[in-house]
C-alpha cells in the first residue's frame, strides 16, 4: 500500500461569478501558487464564462508550473500538455461560453415577454422620488457627487443616473 503525504497550504472558496477576470480572490490565487501547487475548480464556467479568458488563466496558472484540475468535466492540466488535452480545453471551454450566451439570450426574450404582458418591474429604484429630488437638489447646491454617493449608500454611477433621468 503506498502512502501519499498531502500539505493543504491554502483553501479559498469564491463564491462571485467567473464572468470576468476583475476578481480579488483570483488575482490572489494567481500571486500565491507556485511550482507544484494544485488548484482544484468545481468546473470551467466557475474559472471563466469565455474561451479567451479561460485558456489565458490556464495559460498563467501552468506557466508557474501549476496544476489546473476541472472536477466536473474531470480534466487536468499541467503546461505539458498533449494536443488531446488543448483540444478538450478549447472544446470545453468553447460550450461553457455558448451556454452563457444561452443563457443571456433567454434572459432577454424572458424580460420582452414579461414587458409584453405587463408584468416585468424590474429592479426597484433605490431612492424614492422624494430623495432623488433631495439628490439632485444638492448636487445643484455643489455637494460633491461622491460624498452624496456615500451619504445616500449608492454609487457614484447611480447619483449620475438620477441626475440623467432628470432630464
């Protein structure tokens, strides 16, 4: 019977979407693995939603000499890999970022078909028509738009966005 010593060094769970590479825990991951190391993801539409940015955190992840493991599809690679294995990457990855685009598209057609029948509301504003007016009020005032952000806990994005609907 052979034994195999295993060292867990690190275990981070993320539970944001692989929808782009913009994530802190990833760029971390990235940082902290090296030579020899194992990074274990449930599938590839966790790692990345398209083609280009799986194979390129692939790509960063081997290049240290790191194994990347897919539980789901049950692949794994390693830098070295043989053109069976690219094949499958390109392939695999290929059908995760079809299915998003799938998936975006139902979306789309759902929220016409709700619009249609009058039933779509959307997200919820998140000031009233009383505070919106208050907004606005201060923003001509010369309150600052990012101390209004803050004071109003919405984004600076969405001050510029009542200001917008305003007009």
């Amino acid at each position: 019977m052979r034994q195999i010593a295993i060292t867990e060094r690190r275990h981070k769970a993320q539970t944001v979407t692989g929808k782009d590479l913009n994530r802190p825990a990833l760029a971390e991951l990235i940082k902290f693995v090296r030579d020899g190391d194992t990074v274990l993801v449930h599938s590839m539409d966790r790692l990345a939603r398209n083609l280009e940015d799986l194979r390129s955190i692939v790509r960063r992840l081997t290049a240290k000499k790191v194994r990347v493991e897919f539980m789901k599809e049950q692949l794994s690679f390693t830098g070295d890999d043989n053109a069976m294995a690219n094949l499958l990457l390109n392939v695999m990855g290929a059908f995760a970022e079809f299915e998003r685009a799938l998936i975006r598209e139902r979306q789309r057609e759902g929220i016409a078909l709700a619009k249609k029948r009058g039933v779509y509301r959307g997200r919820s504003p998140s000031l009233d028509a009383a505070r919106a007016a208050e907004l606005r009020e201060k923003v001509a005032a010369g309150v600052p738009k990012a101390v209004l952000a803050r004071q109003y806990g919405i984004s600076r994005e969405t001050v510029y966005a009542y200001l917008r609907a305003e007009t």
